[in-house]
C-alpha cells in the first residue's frame, strides 16, 4: 500500500493506481521531475558565470541571463505539472473532507475536469504564442522567441494527461501514487 498522507484516514486509502496509463504518467513525472534538476543546475552554472564575469573579468556573457531566464520558464512549467499530479497543488481537502463519498468523488472529478480545463487552455494559448513568436530572434541567445511559450504547451499538455490519470484513478477507486515513491 502506499503510504498515508498526513491528516488522511487510512481505513478510506484507496489501492495504488497500477495500470498502463498510469505508469506512463508516472514515467512522464519522474522524467519531468529529472529535467527540472537538471533545468535548475543549468540556472546555478549561467548565474555563476554571470557573477564571475562581472566581478573578475568585468565582461558578463550577454547569453548568461538570458539562459538563465529561460530555464526559470521551463523549470517552472515541468514542476507545476508536476504538482498537478502529485497533488502539490493548493486544495480545500478539509471542506470536502467533510462531504458524503458520493459528493466527495463527484466534486474531486469536477476539481480535475477543471485543471484539465486549465491545461488545454495553456496548451491552447501556448500555441497561439508560440507560433506567433516563431519567426522572432532572442538577441542574447539567437533561438526564437516562440521557445519561451513552447514552455507553457509542455506543461498544458502533461496537466491535462494528469488529470485525466486523476479522473481515471477516481473512476476505479484508486489513488495516484506521487513520482517521489
């Protein structure tokens, strides 16, 4: 079984989610989790250079801050995905706690219609932007400017995957098990 959060009754645990799906999905946040790391060492390494070439060599590398500010768009983007489908997102849990199962589950698959909801919408308007940005070139990094907004696609699309796994897991009973066990 999987362990209990804190403030859960372990006689209402439901079984761990073990089909394909979510094993996929598991895999995509693992996967997106290791990115992330790796994203936020890249952030320390172009702050590092950054701060060296201004302070020794007086002559700050112009791509420095740029990359930097653009892993910040990536990391975050994985890392709200991420939360979507470990459940590390901001939620009432004592108010609907409180409700009978039926309700409980009714509002629980409403909760992550909406995310979902969500998801499209980024994707959808990450799209939008992205496209749009296409055919301009950052100055500092010469990659086009549409990268930035490709970042919000990437998170619209694993929200929406993960809510679905949520809606899923619901549906059968089972819980989602966080990437981190």
């Amino acid at each position: 079984m999987s362990p209990v959060a804190p403030g859960v009754d372990p006689e209402h645990e439901r079984p761990p989610a073990r089909h394909f799906y979510s094993r996929l999905c598991g895999l995509l946040s693992k996967t997106s989790l290791v990115l992330a790391i790796f994203g936020l060492l890249g952030i320390i390494v172009s702050v590092q250079v950054q701060v060296i070439g201004r302070y020794v060599f007086n002559d700050t590398p112009t791509w420095a801050e740029a990359l930097a500010l653009q892993l910040v768009l990536y990391v975050t983007a994985l890392g709200v995905a991420v939360g979507v489908r470990d459940a590390g997102h901001i939620g009432l849990e004592s108010l609907v706690s409180l409700l009978p199962e039926a309700m409980r589950l009714k509002l629980e698959i409403l909760i992550h219609l909406l995310v979902a909801l969500f998801g499209g919408i980024m994707v959808q308007s990450g799209i939008l932007w992205t496209r749009l940005k296409w055919d301009e070139l950052d100055p500092m990094l010469h990659l086009p400017v549409g990268i930035d907004y490709l970042s919000l696609v990437i998170a619209g699309v694993l929200i929406v995957l993960f809510s679905i796994e949520h809606i899923l897991a619901l549906v059968r009973g089972e819980d989602v098990v966080p990437s981190w066990y």
